[in-house]
C-alpha cells in the first residue's frame, strides 16, 4: 500500500495541485487509515471492503469528532480510492458509497439587550449625520426594528417606506405596545 500512498499524494500535489497543507492533512488521512488497516490484518487494497473503512471513520470519529475534520478524512479516502481505481491499482472503490457528514449550521451572532437598547436610541441622538425632516427619528427606530425581524429576507429590508405608510406603522406599533 505504501507505494500506492506515494503515487497518490504526488498526484494530489502536482497535478491535482491541492494547497500543501490539504496535502499534508490528506497524507495523515490515508496513512491513518492504511495502519489501521494493517492493524486489521488487511495488507491489500483490493481487501479492503466499505465495512472497513466505516470501522476506521468510526475509529477517527472518537480521536476528531469535528464533522469538518470527518469530512476531510472521508473527502480523502474517496479520492485516494478513486485514484487507485483510475490508475488501475484496485477494480472497484470501496470509499464510492461514503457520505460526510452534514455541517451544522452556526448559530447567527444576536444583540445583547444592551447592544440593542444602544441601537435603537441612536437615531435622534445627534451621534450620526442626519437629513432633517419630520418623522425621521420614527422612521429610524422603525426601519432599525424591521431589520431586526428574523422573518424578513432582503428584499423585504429594502422596501420603500411612504411618510403615511410609516405613520401608520408608527400609530399600530403604539396601539400593539400600550395594548401589552
């Protein structure tokens, strides 16, 4: 197996030309999964069965449980098995059928209640530049107030107030307000 590594991370560098340190976390993956594979008593690659390689991600998994570094490890090893079935070391890829695991998407940073009290009594405090005109200030702490909805996508936050439409949202947001 070891000369099979060596093809394979020559390929990856010189002509897949993949960035040296995706290179080197390639190389400790399949070097990686070969020793456990040797750990295993499997010394060929054509003996290698998908049960194996699940085995060693599982392996992995308690060493690195990041789903990041899980899908590196199982981006490398369908490569380096791909490789090895295109250059004619193996017939068959036993790494075709994994899948990475899915990312978690990051929470969204959010506003402490300061940070927002801070927001929001910003406009009309002189802090900023402002154009003069009646019902600014309301139209600020408003538009400032609609941003922050979680429900509304950006063409939503780009929508054109009216002066009438903006006093009527003002005159409903007061009703709703003094209604709790």
């Amino acid at each position: 197996m070891d000369i099979e590594v060596a093809d394979f991370l020559r390929y990856c560098e010189i002509e897949r030309r993949l960035a040296p340190l995706t290179c080197k976390a390639y190389a400790r993956d399949v070097r990686a999964c070969t020793t456990f594979l040797h750990s295993i008593d499997v010394h060929d690659l054509a003996a290698v069965r998908v049960a194996h390689l699940r085995r060693f991600l599982a392996a992995e998994a308690d060493h690195r449980p990041a789903p990041a570094s899980q899908a590196r490890t199982i981006a490398a090893l369908r490569c380096f098995f791909r490789f090895c079935v295109e250059n004619d070391y193996l017939d068959r890829d036993p790494a075709a059928v994994l899948r990475a695991p899915k990312k978690r998407d990051a929470l969204p940073d959010v506003l402490d209640s300061r940070e927002l009290r801070r927001l929001l009594s910003t406009p009309g405090s002189g802090q900023v530049w402002q154009r003069r005109f009646a019902g600014r200030d309301e139209r600020d702490r408003l538009m400032l107030a609609l941003l922050g909805h979680k429900h509304l996508d950006s063409t939503q936050r780009y929508t054109r107030v009216t002066a009438h439409q903006l006093r009527g949202a003002v005159k409903r947001l007061h009703w709703h307000e003094t209604r709790a």
